[in-house]
C-alpha cells in the first residue's frame, strides 16, 4: 500500500458514511455525489504533498501552508447569511486560526499576507461549493496527520492536534453533504456549486504548485 492509499481510503469510508446517511435507498445522482468527483480532483492534487508529508515535518509543513491558503480564501464563507440557515453552526467550521497554530508549533512561516479570494456576500451557490472542497481538504489533513503520528514525525506536536477534531471533521462533512442534498436547488443553482467546486481545485492546484519544493 503506498502512501496515498491509507488517505484515499479515509476519504471514501467518510464519503460513504455522508451519502448513506443522506440517500438511502436513493440512486439518481444527488449534488453531493456529483460534488464528491469533483472534491476528488483536489485529492488528486494534494496527493503530491501527502506523499511528500509523510517523509518529514518539514514537507508536512508545506501541506499545511497549502491548506493556510486554500483556508484564506474561504475563511468568509462561514459567516455566509444563507449558507448559515442551512448550517447554523457553520462560524464555528473555520479552520484558518487552527492551521496558523499548527504551523507556529512547527515554527513554519505563514505564507506571505494575503487577502481571500471569497467575501462573506459571496452568492451562496459559489460559496457552497468552495466550502465543500475545502472540508474535503480538512479530512485529508486529518488522515495526513495521523499518517505522520504513525510514522513518529510529529513527536510532543501530535499532542496539539486532537482527536476530537477528527470526529468533529467527520460529522461536519456529513451534514454539509446532507445540506447539499436537501437544499432545493434550479438545476443552474446546481451548476453553480460545481462551477465554484472546479474553481476551488483549480486554486488548490496553484497553491500546490507554490508550495512545490
């Protein structure tokens, strides 16, 4: 099994779970299956930093700056008005403070300052669809993380990191998969989301290429 493999799997068993929660007994494409192909492209592109993450801390560093920026972006989003009312405690989801911390414990630089590419009134089609790559991205820093605890990397830095937060990781994605299928959407709504979805992955891959020794 390689290195990739143990992540890939983590993904899929918590993808399973969210659609077997939200569409049982249901086979007609739903928006969250349809966004699951879409989240796996962004996979494909931190596959490079998983298995560069698991030879040291300082490769795993640069996983982690990658997540900071892709994290900036998106940072307004959970104080979206409309996303909220489907996802109430959705402030609540951001990860941005929490990945700065964990790179200071690393004494990793921060990348240089920026400012996100999504503004709290994004429309919240564009806005969802950003949101759900960047959540897939959360459970591939978890299974990254516990790869590099396994493999001793991380040391007295492991113990920052909860476990909690995995399970918290792992019924957020759930009910952000289950909010995509019981919203109604037009099917440009849907499109939308995808739209915003391809577009995240395609800056995920940029922030990929930045971060690329």
């Amino acid at each position: 099994m390689n290195a990739v493999q143990p992540v890939r799997l983590a993904l899929y068993r918590a993808s399973v779970g969210a659609r077997r929660a939200t569409s049982v007994a249901r086979f007609e494409p739903t928006p969250s299956r349809c966004l699951i192909a879409v989240a796996d492209a962004a996979h494909c592109a931190l596959d490079m930093k998983v298995a560069a993450g698991i030879a040291s801390l300082e490769h795993y560093a640069g996983f982690l700056r990658v997540l900071y920026r892709l994290h900036r972006d998106i940072d307004a989003l959970y104080a979206n008005r409309v996303l909220r009312i489907a996802l109430p405690d959705l402030q609540e989801w951001r990860r941005l403070p929490a990945i700065a911390n964990q790179l200071s414990a690393l004494r990793c630089a921060l990348p240089a300052p920026g400012t996100g590419l999504m503004d709290v009134e994004q429309a919240w089609t564009t806005a969802l669809g950003w949101l759900f790559v960047g959540e897939a991205a959360n459970l591939y820093a978890i299974a990254l993380h516990r790869l590099t605890c396994r493999r001793g990397l991380n040391g007295s830095f492991g113990n920052r990191y909860p476990n909690k937060t995995s399970e918290v990781a792992m019924q957020r994605w759930r009910a952000l998969n289950g909010a995509l299928d019981t919203l109604t959407m037009l099917p440009t709504e849907e499109e939308e989301v995808i739209i915003g979805a391809e577009h995240a992955v395609r800056q995920l891959n940029h922030y990929v290429r930045l971060e690329s020794p």
